[in-house]
C-alpha cells in the first residue's frame, strides 16, 4: 500500500512531466498519470496540495507553487538517479 507521501509525490511527477508536455488542464492529468494512482482520487488530491501550497488551481488548470515546483524537481531527479 502507497503512503500518502509516495502519492503526492506521484501527483507532483505528474504536473511536472504534463507540463512539459504543454498540458494543464486536471482532466489530463488524470487520464496522464503517469504511475498507479488508481486508488487515489486525483482531484481531491490535488484541493490538498492546493491547501498545502503545492499546487495553483485556476478552473480547470493546476501549476506548481515554487515549494511544489523544488519537490517535483527533487522527485524526478531522484528518479533518474536510480536509472
């Protein structure tokens, strides 16, 4: 089972690497998501990250803060360092 940290770091990979893909938009990022999040219900997630002030939710688009931004970074390069 997924610690709630693994998960919102999956959430955060995933606006990172949706962004560099010019997408925004939460629709996406459901459907992109790019690792098992299945038992993660992603809009909601993404409120909390919001509230923790991860994330910038405008309607239907979502960009990372400057924290979430330095998290993301920090997970992808964790990422590519075990590759």
């Amino acid at each position: 089972m997924k610690t709630a940290s693994h998960l919102v770091d999956e959430i955060l990979e995933a606006i990172w690497i949706a962004r560099e893909n010019d997408q925004s938009l939460i629709s996406e990022l459901v459907v992109d998501c790019p690792h098992d999040v299945d038992d993660l219900n992603v809009p909601q997630c993404l409120t909390e990250l919001e509230s923790e002030g991860f994330v910038r939710i405008s309607g239907e688009n979502v960009s990372l803060t400057e924290p979430g931004e330095d998290r993301a970074r920090n997970i992808i390069r964790d990422r590519k360092s075990v590759v």
